[in-house]
C-alpha cells in the first residue's frame, strides 16, 4: 500500500527554502502519482517553463509559446500533511475491520502518526 496517493495534502521537507526561491514549507495537493519513477506532481510546486513551437489548431487559433507548469518531484522529498496540526507527519498503517453487507473483512488503514487520525 502507497503512503501518498492522489489528492493527499503533502509539504515539500527538502531542498532550497522559498527565501532563495525554493519550494521547501510549500503544501499542495497531490496531482499525480508515478509509480514507476517513485516521484509525485504536485500542484504549486516546482514550476518549469516549457518552451512550445507555434503551430495551428483545426480552428486555426495559433498555440505555442512559453508555458509554465508542474514538474514532477521525488517521493521521498515530500510528507504527508497530519489533517489536524496541518503539519508534515510520518504515516502508520494497521489493520481494521470493515462489515459490508454482511461480510466482515479485514482492510490496512493508513494513519497519521502523531495524531493518531486516518487520511
């Protein structure tokens, strides 16, 4: 089971900070997961700018120029944010028992660590 997944609330812990015009102590939610590269995009957060040629659309409005928009960051680089201190917090996982229509199972439920809630 993933500790971040899509749409989680995270808050980048590493590299420069915003004074020298880094991301770190930046929030954002989770936009999307690449599991294969371990690395999230999340929105706010390590913008680039993306140079695109001018071309046509069917309509013939022309498209191109420079874009800005998220770019993917390593895993490891963010935390999940505790939904009650709304700081970055580790995540736990145990065991619970789930009853649906008569038929009881057992699901892993991811929790913050310090407080304790589900996410």
């Amino acid at each position: 089971m993933a500790n971040i997944k899509k749409g989680d609330l995270v808050q980048v812990i590493t590299g420069p900070s915003q004074a020298r015009g880094g991301d770190r102590g930046k929030q954002g939610k989770v936009i999307e997961v690449l599991t294969e590269q371990d690395r999230v995009v999340v929105e706010g957060v390590n913008f680039v700018t993306k140079h695109v040629r001018v071309g046509q659309t069917q309509r013939g409005t022309k498209t191109g120029g420079i874009e800005t928009h998220e770019a993917p960051i390593h895993v490891s680089n963010v935390a999940l944010v505790d939904p009650k201190s709304k700081k970055p917090t580790r995540v736990g996982f145990r065991e619970e028992q789930v009853t649906k229509d008569g038929v009881t199972k057992t699901v892993r439920v991811r929790y913050a660590k310090k407080s304790g809630e589900d996410l």
